[in-house]
C-alpha cells in the first residue's frame, strides 16, 4: 500500500510552476500587488491567504510569442548565471532574474522549464540535454563536470567565454560574406529588371529604325526575348537547385564533405574559412580538455563545434586513433588537415602537460588571424565587385546604347 501511495503521488511532484500577478489586500485594508511562482492559481491563494492577504486576482502570467531562440540569446544567459553563481546568488533564483530579464519571450519560457525540472529534482546537466536543440553535447558535459566537481561557476564563466569568442568568429565570417552577398543578390535584381521591362523597350524603339544592329546589341535583346518568354523556368530551376543542394547537404554526409571541401578550396575566402574552423576546433578542444573532460570523449563534442564536415569527419578518425593508443599529435597528422604550427604546438602541449594551454594559444593565434584576413578581405573585394558590375551592368548598359550612338553618327 505505501509503494502504491508513493507512485500514486509522484506526478504532483512534477507539476512545472509558472508566474502568476496577484492582487489582494492586507489586513489594513491597503491593495497590494505582487508575482509568485507557483503550481497553479489555489496554491496562490492559500499561500496567500496564510500571510494575511485578501486575494482579489490572480491572473497567470503570460509569456508573448517571442522570436527563435539564438546563439547570442544562449550565450548571454551564460554570461548571466556564470556572474549571478560567482556571486553567491542561489540556483533557482538565478534562474529566477534570468526569467523576469531574458529579452526575448521564447528564452523565458525555456528557462522556466529548465528551472521547473531543476526544482523537481533533476540536477541542471539533465534539465539542459532535454533541449539539445539549445544546448548541445559539449554545454552538457561541461555542465555536468562542473557539477560533479563543485565548480559549476567556473565552468559556466569557461563556457560563457567560449561561446562568445566563437560568436565572435562567426560574425566575423558574416560580416565579411555580407558585403559581396548582398551586391551579388541587387546585382541580380537590377539585371532582372532590366531583361524583363527594360529591354524589350528598347527592342521597340530599335525595331522602329529600320537598321541593323551591332552584335552585342542582338545578342542582349536575345537574352532578353527569352528570359521574358521562360521567367518562370529560370527562377524555376534556380529554385530547385537551391532546394535540392540544401536537401542534399542536410541528408547527405557525402554531400556535406564534398560542398564543404570545395568551399575550403576557394581563393581567399576559402582561407579564412579554414582558419576559422581550425580556430573553433582548437577552443572547444582546450575548453573541454581544461574542463577535465577526457580526450578522447572531448573529441565526440569538438567535431561538429568546428562547423566544417570536412574536420567532423577528420575529428572522428583522429578520436577513433586516439581511443587505440595513439598520441593526438600522431592522430592529427594523420588527418592532414592541420597545419603543422598546429600539430607541432599539440605535441608541444602533449610533452609539457599543458594540452590545454597550447590549445588555447592555437586558437588565438588564429582567431586574430580571421581578424586580418577579413580586414585583407574587405579591401580585396572591393575592386573585384566593382569589375563585376562593371562587367555585367555595364555591359548591358552599353549594349543597349550601341545603336543609339551609330544613329548619331549617320545623322
């Protein structure tokens, strides 16, 4: 009977709380407001009731839609519970301040989760893996570790750090991708605009003088009459080969290492790209190696932080060497996708102890040398999309005008 009591009461243990805005009275007769956390608006009012309130309302507070959740969202709160724990600030009311300061509506209830299954029992690592979509492998392990050694605020300062030295990566990569994307995309709206209205005024006007026309001229008016006649095919097909490579790179791990593999082998930009996940690779691997993390279960974690399949895949081969006996040093030479700094400052760190040290310096070398290269990068583009849209735009212009200015001539 006393086990069957137990289980029957065990789901009121896991009942999540939410924020509820009560108002009421106090025992002068004066209304007072306040919020309180709670399973549900009766236990409200009898918490209430013991203290000596009147309630009047209780409304359940609720959270707005919010936007999707971001790496920077991740990162901030981070930040937040790595000071607020450093402090001395208690758990649950960590999550607490988090809760009432997070920006963004959907983090909030993230968090209000989190904080429920926490109360409940579970220890913080638990409550982060059942939303891996979040938190990955690599923020739960160290989570855990830090959990296991009493050093959850160090950790959490660790991992706060990571996350935005690796955001600062990736905008880094953005902003210099940003420039030549966005004159590429206007590039190819202004061309459109001018193959679908533009041109075929043109062709109007040409066809009213009687002449012939130079060959570039015939050639864009060409270009044009068919691209008014098939639009749909065109924008059609570029649809669908966008679609179907972005299928195939979700689905296909062949897919992902080829198209990966080429982007490493584009001039210049490819580069900086390599630099750039070699620079991930190094910090996660040195984050979960000082973490005391064991090296070949920190390799499950620094493969898919590198954000290249092409050093996922290495990662895999390097961990399944290192899980045989073989030194790190030995196990990344043999991928042949390190430098060899990189591989001679591993060995370095392997024979002093201090792995996670060299690791570290890896990563800022290389990281600043993102940083010089997306400055390179900048001014080196800057001419060559100007030639672009010389080429292209220009090259319509005056194809256009061509006849207008042997027209001047002859008259």
């Amino acid at each position: 009977m006393a086990t069957a009591t137990r289980t029957a009461r065990r789901p009121a243990t896991t009942v999540k709380e939410a924020l509820y805005d009560w108002e009421g009275k106090d025992k002068k007769g004066k209304i007072i407001r306040g919020e309180m956390r709670a399973g549900g608006e009766a236990v409200v009012q009898a918490t209430l009731r013991r203290q000596g309130v009147m309630v009047t309302k209780v409304k359940k507070r609720k959270l707005a839609r919010g936007r999707r959740i971001t790496d920077k969202d991740i990162a901030l709160f981070t930040r937040q519970m790595a000071t607020m724990m450093k402090s001395g600030v208690p758990l649950l009311q960590a999550f607490d301040i988090g809760i009432k300061g997070a920006g963004n509506p959907s983090l909030g209830r993230l968090l209000n989760d989190i904080r429920s299954d926490v109360e409940t029992g579970a220890s913080l690592s638990q409550a982060f893996r059942k939303h891996p979509v979040h938190f990955d492998a690599l923020f739960c392990n160290l989570v855990a570790a830090g959990e296991q050694a009493g050093i959850l605020d160090n950790l959490l300062d660790r991992l706060a750090s990571y996350k935005e030295k690796i955001l600062a990566i990736k905008s880094k990569i953005k902003s210099a991708l940003f420039y030549p994307t966005a004159v590429v995309v206007v590039a190819g709206i202004v061309v459109t605009v001018m193959m679908l209205f533009v041109i075929p005024q043109f062709k109007e006007v040409f066809t009213s003088f009687g002449a012939d026309l130079p060959a570039p001229t015939l050639l864009v008016i060409a270009m044009s009459d068919y691209f008014v006649a098939n639009w749909y095919i065109v924008f059609g097909g570029l649809a669908a080969i966008i679609v179907t490579l972005s299928m195939a790179y979700k689905r296909s791990e062949k897919a992902q290492n080829s198209l990966d593999r080429l982007i490493l082998q584009v001039p210049v930009i490819g580069d900086v790209i390599r630099k750039a996940t070699i620079a991930r690779w190094t910090r996660t691997l040195s984050t979960m190696f000082a973490a005391g993390v064991p090296l070949v279960e920190a390799l499950d974690s620094v493969g898919g932080a590198s954000g290249n399949h092409v050093y996922k895949t290495a990662t895999k081969q390097i961990q399944s060497d290192v899980s045989t006996g073989t030194s790190l040093t030995v196990a990344m030479q043999g991928a042949k996708v390190f430098p060899t700094m990189v591989i001679q400052m591993v060995s370095i760190g392997e024979e002093s102890g201090q792995l996670d040290s060299m690791l570290s310096k890896v990563a800022d070398f290389f990281e600043q040398e993102v940083d010089d290269a997306v400055a390179g990068l900048s001014q080196l583009l800057e001419p060559m999309i100007m030639v672009f849209l010389g080429t292209v735009i220009g090259g319509l212009v005056v194809a256009m005008y061509l006849p207008i200015f042997k027209l001047g001539q002859v008259v």
